[in-house]
C-alpha cells in the first residue's frame, strides 16, 4: 500500500460524509469536502511520479475514486427535496452514467476481441472531465454562496456538448481500433 494508493482510498472515504453533507443542508461543508477530494487527486499523482510509486492498484484506484466522488456529486446535486436552491437535471447524471458504461464496454471489447490492452484518455475526454468537474464546483459554490445562474446554463450545456461528443469519439476510436486489429 503506497501513500498515493491510500490518498485514493481516502478520497472515497470522503464520499459518504460528502453526501451526508449534502443531504443535510451543510453546502459549504460538501463544497469543503469536495475541494479536500481534489487536493488529495493532486496530491497522489504527485506523490506517485515524484516517489516513483505508481502501481497497477493505483491505476485502478485513482480514476475509480475520481468517478465515484463526481457521480455522487452529480446524483446529489439531483436531489430535490434536500432543499437545495439549484439542483442539476436528473438526465445529466444519466448522460454522464451511460457515456463512462460506453467507454468501460469499448474497453472491455477491444480487449476481449482484439486482445487491446491500453484505451488511453482522449484529449476530449480530458476536456470532458475538466468541465464536468468545473460545473460540479460551479454548482456547490452556487448552493454555498450562490453564483450567477445564466453562467451555470451555460456551463451546463458545454458539459452535455463535451460528454456526447466524448462519448461518440470514444466509439469511433474502439471502432478504428478493431478494424486494425482485423486487417
């Protein structure tokens, strides 16, 4: 067990007192929490290049503790009878759900018929996490100590934009890569 590895596992652990949070009415709190989960992302891919202690876990742990804090964050941010004054669209955290079940099938796929063992992030699923975690913030800060509405609109539609384009990217790319595999 590396420090990076536990930093990740710490991170989950923050998901149940995040949500506690959230659901009682405690926003700067969540906000605070969600702000300590990515200061601990940072601080393990630090901790892992800078002290060499990159580990297989470690690649599974990092993005699992990333996915399971946001899609918290986005079902949490859906729940209207919390008493939150801006929640999300229930269909944005479906559209986020099914595009990263899309991108684990493809990578499943390429491995099982075409023996591909490494489906590296896209630069347009790194532009999609960046502004799915940018709208998250933007949202808590909006539920802590409000933010200008018309921004998270906007911001709103740069995610759905960013997640479907991602998404189909992502398939073109399993697609591109079994036809390789084949020729």
């Amino acid at each position: 067990m590396t420090v990076a590895n536990f930093l990740s596992i710490l991170r989950m652990g923050l998901i149940p007192f995040f949500l506690m949070a959230m659901v009682y009415g405690h926003y700067i709190l969540g906000l605070m929490i969600f702000a300590g989960a990515g200061v601990t992302d940072a601080l393990d891919g630090l901790i892992a290049r800078f002290f060499n202690q990159k580990t297989s876990l470690g690649a599974f742990l990092d993005p699992m503790a990333d996915k399971l804090m946001l899609t918290s964050t986005y079902i949490a941010l859906t729940l209207q009878n919390i008493g939150l004054p801006y929640t999300i669209p229930v269909w944005l955290p479906i559209l986020t759900i099914c595009r990263d079940v899309v991108i684990v099938l493809m990578a499943l796929l390429l491995y099982l018929q075409s023996d591909v063992t490494k489906f590296p992030p896209s630069w347009q699923g790194k532009f999609t996490t960046f502004f799915q975690i940018a709208f998250a913030v933007a949202c808590l800060i909006k539920n802590a100590y409000g933010f200008p509405e018309a921004f998270l609109e906007v911001l709103l539609w740069v995610v759905v934009f960013f997640t479907a384009y991602s998404g189909l990217h992502y398939l073109w790319r399993a697609k591109s890569l079994i036809g390789a595999s084949e020729a």
